[in-house]
C-alpha cells in the first residue's frame, strides 16, 4: 500500500493507491489526475444528453471558435467553497464555466464558456468570480472577450453572493463597453440573471432551434398573466431576432455561430486604440488607375423611372465594397433599414442603407434604433461609415407616435452627430423631410455627401406637396368643375422638376458632388483615402445624454 493510501485531496476526492503524493513522480501523476478530472468534469451521461439535442459542449465549443492548440486555459483547477445544501459533497474542478485566452485567426482573444453539464450552469460565487477575473484581462490586454452562454440563472444554494457576482460582471460589461468588443453567443437555455450580460454586449448571437433566453420562463408567465407560450416561442433565436431585436444573427447550427462570431471579430479592431485589421488587396491601385467595372455600370440602370418603384440596395452596397463581400448584422429585425461589415481597399467599413424593398425604406422605431446602435458601435472602434441613403420619412401612424418614435428616431440623430470616425454618405433617390437630416446628412456632421442623378432632396414627396401648397386652387376647381386631377398631375411635374432633385442642396454645398451611379465605388475609395488622417473631438463632458 502507498503512503497515500486513503488519503482524500481538499476537494474531497480519493487519491488512487498507485500515486503516492510524497514523491516528485506522485506529484506530477496527481496533477495528470486533477486535469483529468477537470476536463471530464461533467458527467458521460450530460454530455450524452447535451450531444442529443444539437448542442456541444463547453470545451468542444472552444476548440471550434480558437486556432488548433492555442487556447490556455485559466483557473481549471478552481472549486465553489459552498457548504450549503450539502453541496461541499460536490464540488467539480472548473465550478461550471471554462475561461481562458488564445487566437483567433491568429490574434488574441479571451473567452467565457459556460458549462450545462454542471449545476445547469448554474452561476455561483466562484463561477462568477472566474469570469469577472478573464474579464479583468481582457480589458487589461486591450482584447475581445466572447461569452458563450447557457445557463439556469443564479444558483439557488449560495443564495445572493450568486447575484453579487452578476452585478460584478455587468459592471464590467459597461465599463468595457467601447473599450474592447464584447461578443455573446446563446448557445442554449439563458434564464433570469444569465441574459443581461450579453444584453449590454456589443453583439448577441442565438441559434436557431437550440438556444432561447428569458428573464421569467413559461411557467412563470403562465402562473402571472396566464398566458401559455413555449420556450421557442418566448425567447428563441427567432422570436429575438424577429420581434425583440435582442439578438444580431441567427445561426443555422452551433458550427454556424462561432462561424459568424468568427468573422464579425476579423472585421473589429483589438480595442479602442487600435484600428481595425488591414487586409492585402489587389482591388485597388494607387489612385490614377481606379476602373469602371462592369458592376459599377450595372447601377446606372438600377433605379426605376417610377418613383415608388422598389430595388434592392444590396445591389448598391456589394457593388462599392471588395470582393462584394457584405457581413449583415441583425438581418432579421427592421428590414427596411441595412447595417453591417465590408471592406473597402481591404479596410473595414459599416454600411448603413434604407430597404426600398421593405415599407419602401421609411424609418420606423426599430429602424432608427437599430441604425443608432450600429453607428455607434462604429463610432466606438474606429470603423468608417458608409451610408446610402433612399428615404421616404418617417413611418406615420398612432402605433409609431404612442411608442415614441420622436423620442426613439431622435437616437439616430443623436448617433450620427456624435460619431467622429470618418463619415461618407450617398442619396441614391429618395430623402425627404427629417428623414434627409437623420441618416447622415452634412448638418448633423457628415464629411463627405454624394449624390446621384436620381435623387429627390426635398421637404416631401412631390404629390404631397401638390396637395398641400395647391390645396385652395385644387379645392376651387374641383367647386367650379374643373379636371382636378389633371391640374394636379401638372403641379406635381412643376413640383419634381423645381425640387425634387439634388441640384438645389448641391448649389449650397449641402451635397458635394452629383456623381453617375457607375461613379460610386471609385469616389467612395477617393472619400475613405483622405478621411482616413481625419482628427475631430467632442466637445469636454462626462458624457451625453443621449435620449433612451
């Protein structure tokens, strides 16, 4: 028999007979041991179940999103100190969530990976304080965190030092806020105080059919309001990227998320100091050589004769960016404005473009808040932005105004005027009312304004207006039986051929330059050249007031 023979380790384990923790050999062995241990912390039986509903692991999850091999692992050896509820009779290594650093696609990142397969993934004191800790460095290093998310809320058994620890971990979710990218995947169930850390995240990935989150269960809901409602349909990847606009993308499968996750983060800079990654690109020349391509062409012919005819602005957003390589974000929530990531001359850039293929573009309360989050984001990590610009107002309706959209709309404003990064914006038809001032006008601070031939610069659409500014003259002649509607279609002409144009605001420099459709690209590349030395600050405060 060994001298360790029954012999328990400060978890409560037994050491096997074979290690003889006294020697330099039984050392090393109880190492192997305890890592074992940590690795195969959840039990067969859990990972068998959490494999059968489409779902990976904690650590399977990690080894998908990092570079083979370059994952170092932090705090594996950790164990909650509880003693409660008879829980001192449990305590795996690792307490339920896996933390770390290591590359992704070759640069640094630290990561958060909570594991179902102990306590539900339930959070409890050293649980959060193993994530507030590779929080820590993550904005110590000046590199993103991940989250990967799946947890039953705070652990019950340890009572409120488990939302003590929420708290600790949302305070450094703001405070990394624009700092570092925070990204935050929902790869299961999320319940209770497991969903506001990623709520205040820069971006929420769900997966369709596997994960949800809420902040009271079905249950619940059916015990208060007596409403009946699955998990699906309360906090699914869908209903959170349809309705809620919790979420940012919505993977197909695990493998599809960390994919996006993935290339979301090679569009990001490390932090806020740094810009964002470079990549070689045979696009471009040095300037004299830029060509029309075919492609340019094609969007000569892109706007239709009639003024409410629809288009898809997809086709203006992949022509002017490389390789027509366009990373949406939030596809499913407000179609009727387009955010998200490309790359002009291999440098990252955000778009932001009105849908005249959804409500024919107008901004809505979803809409505007959407696009403010998306500037701002921008704004926050030094990423130029791109707008297009085809907008007919303002969604009108009581739903809209009841909801607040004065309020609400007021944040693209307030969004765009903030930004200092470089601002590029091009009115390809439609810009009428508030909505011209709102997406990226030269008043609220915009650098550089193009527009195309096709554009409509005015107060209101022309029939509007006719029935407006001619409402006595069309009102007498319809009295005396005169051809109203012939009289209005000419006021209309008269109407679109003095106002709806860009030349007026071009006269007043109010747009830079009325360029073709074919243009665009080589102008927008012209633009993000000599704005990329731009230098603006803020006036000194503690911060804005921005209207939430």
């Amino acid at each position: 028999m060994s001298a360790a023979a029954g012999h328990q380790d400060t978890g409560g384990t037994e050491v096997p007979e074979d290690i003889d923790i006294h020697t330099t050999a039984g050392k090393l062995a109880d190492l192997d041991r305890r890592v074992d241990e940590a690795v195969h912390a959840g039990s067969a039986k859990a990972v068998e179940k959490q494999h059968a509903k489409g779902k990976m692991t904690a650590r399977e999850r990690i080894e998908k999103l990092f570079d083979e091999g370059s994952f170092v692992e932090l705090d594996e050896l950790a164990r909650h100190r509880s003693t409660a509820f008879g829980l001192e009779k449990n305590r795996p290594y690792g307490d339920g969530v896996i933390t770390g650093f290591g590359t992704i696609d070759g640069r640094q990142a630290c990561v958060f990976s909570q594991d179902f397969t102990i306590f539900g993934g339930s959070l409890g004191e050293v649980y959060g304080e193993k994530i507030t800790k590779v929080m820590d460095l993550a904005i110590k290093t000046g590199c993103p965190i991940i989250g990967i998310n799946e947890g039953a809320g705070a652990r019950i058994q340890e009572g409120v030092v488990s939302l003590g620890l929420y708290g600790e971990i949302f305070r450094r979710n703001v405070h990394a806020s624009g700092v570092i990218p925070q990204i935050s995947l929902i790869m299961g169930s999320c319940a209770g105080g497991h969903v506001y850390s990623p709520a205040v995240t820069d971006f929420t990935i769900m997966v369709d059919g596997t994960s949800n989150m809420f902040i009271t269960g079905p249950d619940v809901i059916k015990t208060v309001t007596g409403e009946d409602v699955t998990m699906e349909e309360l906090g699914g990847a869908r209903a959170h990227n349809t309705k809620s606009g919790n979420a940012h993308y919505m993977g197909s499968d695990e493998d599809d998320a960390l994919e996006y996750t993935k290339a979301l983060l090679s569009y990001l800079p490390q932090n806020n100091l740094d810009d964002p990654p470079t990549y070689d690109t045979a696009s471009f020349g040095g300037g004299a050589d830029l060509e029309i391509s075919e492609l340019d062409r094609a969007l000569d012919t892109l706007i239709p004769d009639g003024a409410n005819q629809p288009y898809d602005m997809h086709t203006v957003i992949t022509s002017v960016l490389d390789d027509e390589e366009f990373l949406e974000v939030m596809e499913l929530f407000a179609p009727n404005i387009v955010v998200g990531y490309g790359r002009v001359e291999g440098k990252s850039v955000g778009v932001v473009a009105n849908q005249p293929m959804q409500f024919a573009g107008t901004l809505d309360i979803d809409a505007s808040e959407k696009a403010a989050r998306f500037v701002r984001t921008c704004d926050a990590f030094n990423i130029p932005v791109l707008t297009f610009v085809d907008v007919p107002g303002f969604l009108p309706g009581t739903d809209q105004e009841w909801n607040g959209i004065i309020r609400r709309g007021a944040k693209l404003i307030y969004a765009y005027a903030e930004a200092t990064v470089p601002l590029v914006t091009i009115i390809t038809r439609k810009a009428y009312g508030g909505a011209y001032d709102v997406m990226g006008s030269k008043h609220l601070g915009a650098d550089i304004n193009l527009a195309w031939p096709t554009a409509q610069i005015a107060v209101m659409g022309a029939q509007g207006a006719a029935n407006i500014v001619y409402r006595k003259e069309l009102a007498q002649l319809d009295k005396d039986g005169g051809d109203v509607e012939e009289r209005r279609a000419e006021l209309i002409a008269e109407y679109e051929d003095a106002l709806a144009n860009p030349y007026i605001a071009a006269e007043r420099g109010y747009i830079d330059a009325v360029i073709t459709p074919h243009e665009t690209r080589i102008e927008v590349v012209r633009a993000l050249r000599l704005l990329a030395s731009k230098r603006e600050t803020l006036p000194p405060k503690k911060h804005g007031n921005i209207p939430l």
